[in-house]
DNA sequence: CATGAATGAGTCTTCATTCAT
DNA sequence: AATGAATGAAGACTCATTCAT
C-alpha cells in the first residue's frame, strides 16, 4: 500500500548542515523539516480528516509534544506544511524557467513540465495538495495561500504565452493569452488530479505527450516541431 | 460569505412516487436527500475533516440521532453522498449527449460543457469533490468510487473524439482519439478547481470559452465555425 | 480525612421536583446542580489546581463527557460555581434579615451571625471561597463577581450600622458607620478563614462569641443586654 | 495593570555575607530567592492553578532547567515559597513588637499594624496567601504550615491582650483576652481580604484606621487617647 | 419515527521532569 | 552551573454512537 515513488529528496535549506544526520540535537530548521515531510506522508496516507498529531511523531520517531513544541498547534502545523509545498513548487517552476534559455517557447514549455518534476509531481503531494483544495473554502488561511499560489504561477504563465505569440508563435484561432494560459494551467492540473486515480507506478510520460500535444494543438508555428 | 448559488434544485429521484406526494413511505427516501444535501453543504462549509454528524442534523433541523438512524454510520453517510454527487453527475453529462443531436462534435461539445452545468457546477459540489479527492488515496471505498466514475466518463470521452475524427473532424498534429480525451478530461478538471478559488460570485462563460476555444484548437476543422 | 458536615441540604430551586431522585433524565437544571456541588466538594478536597473535570463526573457518578456538554469548558463550570456560592450566600444573609424583625440591631446581629449559618458555613465551602480567592486576581471573571458580592454585602451592612447608630446605639469612640461596618465585615471574613485551620468538628460557637463581643464593645448601648 | 507597589526590597537572610559580594558560594542562596520572589510574583499573576515551572523560570530569566536543579520539584518550590513567605512574616511582626518599647498596648498596636506594613502587605503577596489558604485543606504540607504559622502569631496576640488587660486597659464587657486575641486577629485577617479586592493602588490607610477604631473600642481605657 | 441526554473512546494540548551538551 | 530540546503522562475537550422516553 505504501507509495514507491515518494521518497524523494526535499530541497535543501542553508540552515542544514549535511552529513551529519538527524541526531537528538537537531537543529530547529532540520526538526521542523522533518516533521512537516511527515506531514506530507501521513496526509497522503490518511487523509486530513486521518491526520492524527501523534501519528506525525511517530513517523518522526519523536514524541508526540515535540510537534506542539515546534508548531505550537496542529493547525499551525498544517498552515508550515502547505508554506512549505506552496514554496518547493514555486521554485521548482521558477528554476525550470531560468533554466530553459532565451526562447519564449521553450521557457513555456519548460514551466509547463515543471509540473511534473519527481520533486513536486509525486502521489504523496498530489494527494496533499487535493487534501488542502477540499478543505480551503473551510479554511481561510489555506484559501488565501492557495490563492496567491495560484494567481502567481498565473501570471508568469500569462507572460510566457504572451511572449510565445509575439514572437510569432501564432495561436490556432486567434487566442488570446490570457485565455491560452488559462487553459494550459486547467490542463496541468486536471493531469495531476488524473495521476490521483492512476493506479500502480505513478507515469509521468502520458502526461508530458498530452501537455506537448496541446501546447502543439494552442501554439502550432512554435511547437510544430515537437 | 455564504454561497449564493448553491440551492439549486436535487435531481429527481425514480423511488419517489410525486404524484402522491410526501406520505409515510415516501418519507425515508425525502430524510435521506435532505440529510445528503445537509452533508454536502457542511462539507463545503467546514471542510471534511470538520464535517460533524451534528452538524448535518442540525442542517437539517433534526435531531442527532437520526443521521445514524437513516444512515447507521458517519462513513456510510459520506458513501451514500459521494454515490449521490456521481449519480447526479453521471446523469447530467448524460443527458446533454442525448439532448445534443447526432452530430458527433456537437456530441462531444455538449459532454464537455455538462461539467458547467449550473446542477452540477457549483461551488459547494466542487469543494465537495475535492474533499472527496484529497481522502481518496486514504479511503479505499473513495477511490474505487472516484475511479469508477472517471473510467466511465473517459470511456464516453474517448468515444466522442474518435467519432469526431473518424467524421474527419481533424486533429492538430494528428493527435490520437485518446490522447486528446485525456487532455480535455483534464482541462474541464483543472477548470473547476480555478473556480473554487475565484472571488466573488462564481462565473462559468470564462470556463466555457476556454472549452471552445481548446476544441478549436484541438479539432480545428470540426469547431472552425465556433 | 472526609469532612463530615459538608452534606447540608442544597438551596431549593423551583424547577426541581423534589421526590422523584436523579434518575438518568433528570432535567437540565437538576445535573447542572448536581454537577456543581460536585465541584464544591471537589475543590474542598483537591485544591482548584488539582481540580480535574473527570473527578467532578466521577463524583456525580456521570461520565466525563457530561460536564462539557451541560457547561461547554471547565471554566464556564467554574463561573457557574461562583455565581452559585454567590446566590446561595446573598440569599442566606438576606433571608436572615428578613427574619430578624424591624430593631437595628437585632438585624444587624441577624446579618452577622448568618455568616456562620450551617447552610453556607461548612468547611468546604470556606475552603472553595478561599481557592476562587487566591485566583481572583489571575481571573478577570472571578475578581468581577467577587468584588460585587463584596460591595453588595457591604452597602447593606453600612446601612444596618448607620440605621443602629441612629437608632441611639451610639458607637465606641464615635465610629462612623462605614468604619465600624468594614471592621465587622472583616471580622467575620476573619473568622471564616480561621474556621479553615481549625481541626477537627467544626465549631461555630466560639465564632458567635466573638461576633457577640465585637458588636457589643463596637455598639455598647445597643448590644450591652447580650 | 501590573501591580504598581509590589518591587519591596527583599529581607536581608543570614547565610548571604554582604561583606564578601555576590560570589559562587552565596550564588545558591540567591538564585533561590530569586526564583522564590518570581513564584510569589506569578503565583499573583496567574494563581496557583495556573503556575508554570517554566513561567518562573522565565520571569527569573533563567532556563526551565533551573527550576528543577535548585528545588528538585515543583512541590517542594512551593513549600518553600511558603516557608519564605511565613519566615518574612514573623520576622515583621516580632521586629514590630522589639522596636515598640515596653508599654503593653504600644506593643499590641505594633503588633496588629505590623500586618499593614509594606513589606508583607502587598497585593501580590495578600493574593499568594490565599491562594495557599485555597489549596490548604488538600495540601497537608500547606496545612501544616499554615496552622503553624497561626498558632505563632495568636499565641503572641494572646499575650499582649493579656497584658494589656492586667496593665488596666480594661477591656469592653470584660471580654477575655483569648476572645479579643480571636478578633482581632479575625480583623486584620479581613482587611488583607478587601485589599485584595480593591481596586487601584493599595491603600493600607483605611485598615490602620479601622485596627485604630476596634482596638479603642475592645481596649477602651487603653486606647481611648489614640 | 423522533428526540436529545448520556456514554466513552479518541485526540489535542500542556507541562513537570530528564538529560545530553 | 546552565541550557533547552526531548519525553511522556495527565487531563481537557470532541464527537460518533447508543438508548430511554
């Protein structure tokens, strides 16, 4: 029943020395780390509604207290957890981007496939995130970091599909950005949500041939190509 | 802060006999709606992990005890509900294939504008769903139930574009009928979630647009004249 | 280690029906006082700092669940104590006026001795006075009702005074009326504390003496008789 | 809101050689002070029932630690609070009485003023007192000391009463020196208990007045020029 | 069917005490 | 001596479920 894929290795922190292990004298940073990754993992496994504070410790192999003693309270707990996704997927999008050149096409496409990087693309996340998206409207404080989540990874996108047009990368049926950005990010989402259900090994590849696909079907002179 | 356009009417269901109005036998199935609906308005409100069976109750200015009575268990309620929301769903999209005519693009247009049918395209359901989403991977029960549906509503879809194709509707890029499927499952998923973050009052003619417009592009000769 | 007056008879309340015993449905107000009484005694014996919710149910022989649900949180059920003592003090002390008939000094003695009346007189009452005391200051809710009690307490007694002074009691050494009120007021609040140090029976009497004694050296002409 | 008169200078205590300066070996004495007096100080601030080792700590700007290394346990940082708090207060009164000269009824007036005195008569520590009388009964090691502590200072107060009467102060209706002892004791026990309530600055003047009033009333010839 | 008090197991939270550094 | 993270037992509070009326 266990996730195979989950284990990935979070993004590293300045404050961490590596190398030396999670010893009883962990510094504050590292303790807090590991105990929102446990989060993550107790979240995918039992939902939110599952989520027990003495099931994050021991996952930890902490005390149950050390979580109260670090987070104060289990919601606070939540509210560090979904900083912490909210900003691992901000930079992975963001470093994707930098990466990928001068060309606008490229920068496009790159910030698309972000969203299926191993880092932030695993079952675990995705059952996290979908987790908070339920429970937002109840929650303000998730609402609003979802929110601005959003409204910010919609805009860099908005800019890049506008860059694509102008530098002639036309739009089947005369789209406009704003509404070709709209969709591409739909469709980004609605592939993870698809990735929720898939059953066995999580595959990614299906998902990168449909985002090519339709940045081919929305942008035909720029990803003719492809 | 209350919703404003969640009352929308239930769908009738085939057990109630409404030429004879609300008598003792009609009474059971009446009990289990208003308390299904109850549950879906809570969950929407309070999130899952909030969901109290009193608070159903109350919600439908009952007494406490008789969620279990009509339900046994809180578990059970939430399965009936989840079955209740697919239900409704599965109906709606359903019914605008059959209402569509016989021409396959206007087929497949109509099945994809069903997700923003008023019934079942509120925001109280979406949030609904996605709570549903976020414990799927905890709940096995859940998770057969999610899956079922897509499979079924991918299956139809996957029908609708190859019949679209085969009437020489055109891919971009020659697209195959599946891969275009999945890609506009996943663009009417991700449409839905922006609307659960959208301020204000909830307004599906941009979600619509962006359904037409990406059926142009994917199917350019079949939706040109849109 | 049993204190082995404390079981006086509770003040009556028009809801109750007497003779028909606290049996599983007893009313709202009926387990409210009988949980109440159950935090006197517990208080008496444990301290307010060893004052424990599952104690107070165990004592009513009730689960613990009960005293959330009749008083919401612990310290609401301790507000209710204090107003409880407070009522059931002022109508001690009033009463006991009202029966002293029209002389001065004779209600004024009445007002005093009603201090040591067995029903708000008992060991373990003294000793939860004197616990909500030693909280007053930390406790916004307790200094409140404290201080009211107090000033109700002390402008009836400045009034018995001023009308014995008038009535040609005279006064040692022309006290005034607010002054020889405020010392006899202490007095029998001293009184009371020692009562929480004496071992053994309590004993009432040689209280009453000494309030004898004081009144009568404080109010020569009116008390020389007794 | 904090109390304005509570930073009294804390009494000189003979293993602390003020010749020498504060070096290691007075170090242990004076750490225990300290951590006593921020006792005392959140014992006022909180009550007994809201009492933190950690809070202690905190206000004595030490680690937590501290607290455990100096006192072992939080029970016997208690009974050594209250061995402090009752050591200053008959260090006050018997000083009082030395430094009042020979004259029976100088004595005894020093004696009953001395529980007006700014060092032990203080709203913080007025508030400790009864919170240790509040939790007397279920602490035998409180009791104990209480009773102790009482039984001291009525001893004494018997003794001068009855000095004062055989000296010729005659008393009001002959009234022996146990009972005049009894009340007056009973009185100044009472005024700690309305400073506690009191709103504003402590005002003692009020209390010296009423003890001035009571003494001349019980003791007439004695105190009748006062 | 309906009510709502009663139960009690399950959780979160607090906090005295310990202990490695 | 001193620090403060870590532990874990204790207790307040929640809430699904039961049941007498």
């Amino acid at each position: 029943m266990r996730d195979e894929d989950e284990d990935v290795a979070p993004l590293p922190i300045s404050s961490e020395r590596s190398g030396r292990g999670l010893d009883r004298t962990a510094s504050r940073e590292v303790r807090r780390r590991q105990l929102i990754e446990s989060t993550v993992a107790e979240i995918a496994e039992n939902g939110l509604s599952g989520l027990k504070i003495s099931g994050v410790a021991q996952r930890a192999k902490l005390a149950t207290g050390m979580v109260n003693f670090h987070f104060v309270s289990k919601a606070q707990l939540l509210d560090a957890t979904l900083d912490y996704l909210s900003e691992e997927y901000r930079l992975c999008w963001r470093h994707a981007i930098d990466n990928a050149g001068a060309a606008p096409a490229a920068r496009l496409r790159a910030m698309m496939m972000a969203d299926l990087d191993p880092q932030v693309c695993t079952r675990r996340r995705i059952a996290v995130w979908h987790a908070f998206y339920g429970e937002a409207r109840a929650r303000p404080a998730f609402l609003a970091r979802c929110a601005q989540r959003e409204a910010e990874h919609h805009a860099e996108l908005v800019g890049l599909c506008a860059a694509v047009i102008e530098a002639g990368g036309g739009t089947a049926m005369e789209m406009a950005a704003e509404r070709a950005a709209s969709g591409l990010s739909a469709l980004t989402d609605g592939i993870w949500l698809g990735l929720l259900f898939s059953p066995g090994r999580i595959d990614r590849e299906p998902g990168r041939q449909t985002i090519d696909s339709f940045l081919a079907a929305v942008f035909p002179r720029a990803f003719s190509g492809k």
